[in-house]
C-alpha cells in the first residue's frame, strides 16, 4: 500500500500545492488499488480529518467508490505535515 508521505508528495506534485482538488485517476494507479487505498486512509479519523473527497463535474475524471461512495477529486489540507 502507497504510504501516507508517498501519497501526500504525489498529491503535491500532481495539483501543485495544498487544497487543490485532484482527481483520483491521476494517480495512475489500478481502479482496485485506487479505492483500497483511500477507502483506508477515508476510515482513520486522524488522517480523513485532512481529506475532502469531491465529485466534481469533470468530464475527464473517472468515478471510485470510496467506501461505497462516487468520487472523483481528492483535496488534501496543508494540516496533513502534522501527521507525517
């Protein structure tokens, strides 16, 4: 499983800073690995707190289910440092 610090950094370099929605295939990860792996960060209180988790009207983004919910952006807040 990708590490919070590697998800974060990939974050970072994929919208170019903190609270800027990105969407979930732009991690270029498996649709499986995708919503296994943020169902799981989504789950722990300390580190969902910092996620926002979005289905924005983005004709290129796929759909995830992130613990059975339809998403397409993630934003994560700068706050997520603390934690890492």
């Amino acid at each position: 499983m990708m590490s919070l610090r590697e998800l974060v950094e990939r974050y970072i370099v994929l919208g170019g800073g903190f609270n800027e929605p990105v969407a979930l295939s732009a991690f270029g990860l498996p649709v499986a690995e995708t919503e296994r792996i943020f169902s799981a960060y989504d789950e722990d209180y300390h580190i969902s707190r910092f996620f926002e988790f979005s289905e924005l009207a983005d004709p290129g983004a796929a759909k995830f289910l992130v613990n059975g919910v339809a998403i397409t952006h993630v934003a994560l807040n700068a706050e997520i440092q603390t934690i890492l």
